[in-house]
C-alpha cells in the first residue's frame, strides 16, 4: 500500500490560475486518473525550464497548447509507460 504525505505551500495567486487550467486541461484528456499527477509534473518541469532559460511564455487556455508540445508529452508518457 502507497504512503501519502502531506505537505502545505504557499503559491501566488497568479500560479494557482495557471496551475488550474493546466489540471482542467488534464481533465479532459484520455489519460488515466493515476497518471494525471504525473503529467502535471512534467508540464510544470516544462514551464520552469522555459522561465529559467529567460524566456517566459505566457499560460496558455485549456484549448491553445501547441501540436510540438503534445507530441513532447505523448512522447514522454510512451516512454514511461504511462500511456494507456
């Protein structure tokens, strides 16, 4: 059986927009519930790299993610198996 912890953040508001259009875009995809974490994780890895390189892009509606970046994200759930 998994052990989950708990952990408390503090997060801008203007993160937390961001974070739920990306959870909501999750929602709506094929991929299973057991893996939504794992891809939230991936998109957010994604998105810091992006600001840590020095170009920030804008969050993008639930509708507007780039062909180039599903093909990444597909690409990285077929590799790990998460894919259904």
């Amino acid at each position: 059986m998994r052990r989950h912890k708990t952990i408390t953040i503090s997060i801008p508001e203007d993160l937390i927009e961001y974070l739920d259009k990306k959870i909501s875009q999750i929602n709506r995809s094929s991929y299973e519930e057991t893996n939504r974490s794992q891809y939230i994780r991936l998109l957010i890895k994604k998105d810091m790299a992006a600001i840590t390189a020095g170009k920030t892009s804008p969050p993008e509606g639930t509708e507007d993610l780039a062909l180039s970046d599903l093909d990444y994200y597909n690409s990285l759930l077929d590799l790990g198996g998460y894919k259904r």
